[in-house]
C-alpha cells in the first residue's frame, strides 16, 4: 500500500490514531446545543473521567487491510503479573477476557497478516517466557476468522441502546456519571464523530510541513479507507460500560440475506462477520444489557425467521471479565513497525525468526 510506503504518512498516522491531535470541540458542541462553553467543557470532563467514552481518536481502518485475519484463542493460562504485562503489550493482541470453558480460562482476540504469521508469533511464546511450557497447561484451541469477511462494522452502535434508555428514563448512571438529557446528546456527537477538533497547527509544527499539506495528506488516507474520521469510542470498544458482551457464533440454515439485512440495522450487534467454521456461518459480537435481554433478543429473531437458526455457540463476556480491550495498540503497532522498517532499514520490532525446521 503506497500511502504506507511514506515516511511522513506514517508519522503523521502516528499522531492522529494515537489521539495526539484529537480532542472534543467544545466551541462547535456549545454552539450546536446551544448551551455555554463552560458548561459543555465540565460535562465532556465528566464522561471522559468517568470512562464513559474514551478520547477521540483517528480509528484506524487500514488494521484489516494489514491484519485481516482476526483469530480467537481459548487458553490455560495463570492469572499473574507477567501474563498481564504480556498482554498489555503484545501488538497483535487486541482483547483478553477471563473466561472459563473446559480447561481454559483465557479468551484472546488477536489480529494477524496470515496463519503462518500466527504461527510464527505462536511458536515464540514459550521461549520467551510469556506462556508456561505445553507440560504444565492445556493446548489452546484457536479459530481463524478473516476480517475481509465482515458483513457490519459499527463499534458504536450501541449509541442507539444508550439513546433508548435516556428517553425513557429521563437519565441513567454509567460508572457513576449522570446521563441526563444534555450529557446524552454531547456523548452521542462525539461517538458519531460530529463534535471533535484536528490540531492540524500541531501536525504542522511537528512534522515540519505545510498546515495544508497536512489536510490534504489526512483526507487523502481517509479517501483511500486507511483511516476513519476522527471519533470517541467506549472504552470496552465493543460495547458500552456495564453492557455484556456477547460473542457468538450461529449456523443460518435459510433466509440469511434477510437475517443479514436485520442484523445491519440492529443497535445490538455492532460487528458481524461471514464465517465458515464447522457448522457456524456467522459470528457476532453483540452489546446487551444482561444476559435476559440477550435472551429475549434471541428469542424476536427465532419469531421473525422461524427454522432459520441452527445450532449456536454464545459466550457471555461481563465488564468484570474484561483483561484488556486496546485496538489502538494492535494499530500503532502495525504503524510504528513499518515506520522503524523505513527509516532504520530493521525489521520491524517483534518480527520473529523463522523457528528450525519450520
């Protein structure tokens, strides 16, 4: 990809999806709702310190393009510092979960260029203490998904839940910060992308080139699909705070176009993919408020596509069982390793040798 053969893309990428040049546009949300300045600044405070939404951010598209395989692994492995640190910092883990299924008690969801990618990262592991030997824990059992398979892409869909749930209450409490009507309406601009502002002077200054440049080279990137426009995400990515996840996979034995159709404008299921793993052809990730709500979901799509579901593999992931959510790591990593290959001439950090006898 030609746009990520260049040196200043890159670092500019590095900037607008690490945040540095994003930050809530308080003069055009105070203007929109028609509320003071001071009054918009505390509210946004407010859902950012409570980690309602996280800070805006340049989402970075070009991930499934460079990493379009997204592989989910079951493991056994020992709930310890050096596993937390691990996963903290490995840049092609995008989530970990503490869940127990049979003898696993691990979910990782990782991104990788290829299976043999996944291998080679896989066979490091063990030499590099970051999981114990195959003698003192189960083999993991691991699913390949491709990304280039994705049928929604809507992280924030759950927006629209959110939305529901303030209509009708008149306000709710998410990690203790009160969602009136006011603070409903600034959260929602900034998931929606419609309230952030680019620092293009600072881009400017700090790679050296002209502010037009700048703007000219970020809408480039957008055009070409590398990055989205610039938007706050929930912390979980996901889902909202205090909502469960869902990870699902489903067999549709009929009416899948109409059922995909559904699936592309329902607020609870912010991706899908197209899957063909065993008997499964779909899986998604869903946003519910409790695992009864997710239930009764079920239960409206088995009404409106009778005999249409098959069998079903659903895994319920509470915020308790959350160990890491960070997309943006996966990305940076992808951005900074091809930014190292270029200007030092080096592999990129954490490539890995081919193993003996591969």
């Amino acid at each position: 990809m030609e746009l990520l053969d260049d040196p200043v893309n890159l670092r500019l990428l590095e900037k607008l999806v690490s945040g540095e040049a994003t930050s809530p546009n308080l003069s055009l949300l105070s203007k929109r709702l028609g509320r003071h300045r001071n009054t918009i600044r505390d509210r946004v405070e407010e859902l950012l310190h409570h980690r309602v939404l996280d800070r805006p951010v340049f989402p970075f598209l070009g991930l499934y393009k460079e990493y379009p395989l997204l592989i989910a692994v079951r493991a056994d492995i020992p709930n310890d510092e050096q596993f937390r640190r691990w996963i903290s910092t490995d840049e092609h883990i995008f989530a970990a979960f503490r869940s127990r299924q049979g003898e696993y008690n691990t979910l990782l969801f990782l991104f990788h260029k290829d299976v043999t990618s996944y291998q080679l990262w896989r066979e490091s592991l063990v030499p590099q203490g970051k999981i114990p030997p195959r003698e003192f824990r189960y083999p993991s059992s691991t699913s390949y998904f491709s990304t280039h398979m994705m049928v929604k892409y809507e992280p924030s869909s759950a927006i629209k839940l959110i939305e529901e749930d303030v209509k009708r209450n008149g306000e709710i409490e998410i990690n203790g910060c009160r969602i009136d009507g006011l603070s409903f309406e600034i959260m929602k601009a900034l998931v929606l992308g419609e309230g952030i502002r680019v620092n293009e002077n600072f881009l400017s200054k700090s790679l050296g080139i002209h502010r037009r440049t700048v703007s000219k080279r970020i809408e480039k990137l957008i055009e070409e699909g590398l990055i989205g426009r610039p938007v706050c995400r929930f912390p979980n990515f996901f889902v909202p705070p205090n909502y469960i996840l869902v990870f699902s996979l489903y067999e549709i034995r009929k009416s899948r176009e109409a059922i995909l159709e559904e699936i592309r404008g329902d607020p609870h299921v912010p991706i899908a993919i197209n899957v063909s793993h065993g008997r499964y052809n779909l899986l998604m990730f869903g946003n519910h408020r409790s695992i009864t709500d997710h239930l009764e979901w079920e239960e409206r799509y088995e009404a409106r596509f009778p005999n249409c579901f098959g069998s079903a593999d659903i895994t319920y992931l509470s915020p308790k069982m959350t160990v890491s959510i960070d997309q943006q790591k996966v990305s940076l990593g992808i951005i900074r390793g091809k930014l190292r290959k270029l200007e030092g001439g080096r592999e990129p950090e954490g490539a890995l040798p081919r193993p003996d006898g591969y």
